[in-house]
C-alpha cells in the first residue's frame, strides 16, 4: 500500500526510483563491495533497500542507527545488543541458513551459541575490550558462510551519520576491512545527513581507511511536482 507510512518491500507497493532500485539491485547481484545510498528523511531509503534485498533473496542484516537512545554517546554495550537482536531476527526468519550460520559463529570470542529449541546467540559487549565481541571475526564468518553456498551477505548500515556517536568500536576501519578481507560481504550504507556521514566515512581524507576504495553513490531525491501529482 502506497499510503502505509512504514517501509516498503515489495515492488507492489514501491512507487518511482526504479531507475535507483535497479541499480542497486544490479550492484548486489555484481558483488559491489560498498554502496552508499544519500537521500533527506522520508524519501524511501530504506524502503529501496528492503525492496531490492526482497528481488534479490540474499541474506542480509540492517542495522538501524535510529535504534539508540538520543543521547551523545552509543555505548558497545548498546550497540552489541542491537546487533545480536538483529543476528537472532535473522535465525528465526531464515531457517535455511540457520545451520550455517551457527557453525560458522562458533569459537569467536565473545559469541555464545545457543542450540536445542531455541536457536540464538548471545553477544558479550564485555567489561573490557579484551572481553567484548570481535566484531571482525563475525563479519568474516557470516561472509565464509555466504561465500561456501555460493552468495554474498549484504550488510546495511541504516542512517549511518548516528554512528559518529559510537564509542569502542571503530565501524570506518571495520569497513575498510571487510571491503578489503571479505569479498563475500556487500556493504550498503544510508545517509540522510550528507555531510555528517561524509564526515563519518571520510571517502575523501588520504588517511582515513576507506580513501581509494571504489564506492557506488546512489541518491534519492524528493518528487518533482509532476510526480508528486501522479502519486496522489
């Protein structure tokens, strides 16, 4: 329904930007490592995203930079909880890769796998660096999974300017290193604050992880008035 405020995922009910949608959907089937996406609020991001991962059928997880508190900082425990809700929404909504997947989590620190009944996982943010999750070893093993059945595993990184906040991980390098280590993972990333995720990725500082790497930008723009028309 055009009308329903919340996200799209079906191109029944997407409406304009299928000159965006294809290409992202055509970036995703090619194995393009990182796509930034730009575009104000409520101009359907997001709704692209879901649509073209629905056309596509790829494993992918979203992490939403909305989903934290408003406040300065996005602790690692915070955002280690947001990231094994997601891993756990995935388990239950992808029974087929779940097998995979939890295989392929073993040993890594700071994952607990839980089998029986109820498959999920556990993440440890933990009291000391040392302790917490390591969130590269994770991303390798979920990219080794899609890779040993033949796919990529899309990860997207939601209104990514809420991750300046973030504190005790570094998400640019972490990029840099599954751009570089993890051919497997397609990263996609949202912005509505264009300056605030230039700011965060750093594309174009010499010294910042991810200069030189090849970036498809895709935008979305408001409706020109025509089509604004056309939608009502």
């Amino acid at each position: 329904m055009y009308f329903d405020e919340t996200p799209k995922s079906s191109m029944d009910d997407f409406y304009n930007y299928r000159v965006q949608l294809n290409e992202l959907a055509s970036g995703l089937r090619t194995g393009t490592r990182l796509t930034l996406i730009q575009g104000l609020r409520r101009t359907g991001k997001t709704s692209l995203i879901l649509t073209a991962l629905n056309k596509a059928t790829f494993p992918s997880l979203m992490i939403d930079g909305r989903s934290f508190p408003e406040s300065p900082v996005i602790t690692r425990a915070e955002f280690v909880r947001s990231m094994q809700r997601c891993l756990n929404d995935f388990l239950q909504t992808n029974k087929n890769w779940r097998k995979r997947f939890l295989d392929a989590l073993k040993g890594i620190r700071g994952v607990e796998v839980q089998a029986g009944a109820n498959y999920a996982v556990r993440l440890s943010w933990g009291g000391l660096e040392a302790e917490a999750l390591d969130l590269p070893a994770l991303f390798r093993a979920l990219g080794d999974a899609a890779r040993s059945e033949g796919t990529y595993f899309v990860i997207v990184f939601d209104e990514a300017q809420e991750f300046i906040r973030l504190r005790g991980y570094d998400l640019v390098l972490l990029f840099s290193h599954i751009y570089d280590a993890v051919p497997s993972i397609e990263l996609v990333i949202t912005g509505s604050a264009i300056g605030l995720v230039h700011n965060f990725l750093k594309l174009d500082d010499p010294k910042a992880p991810l200069f030189g790497r090849a970036v498809r930008t895709i935008r979305l723009d408001p409706l020109a008035n025509d089509s604004a028309k056309e939608f009502l």
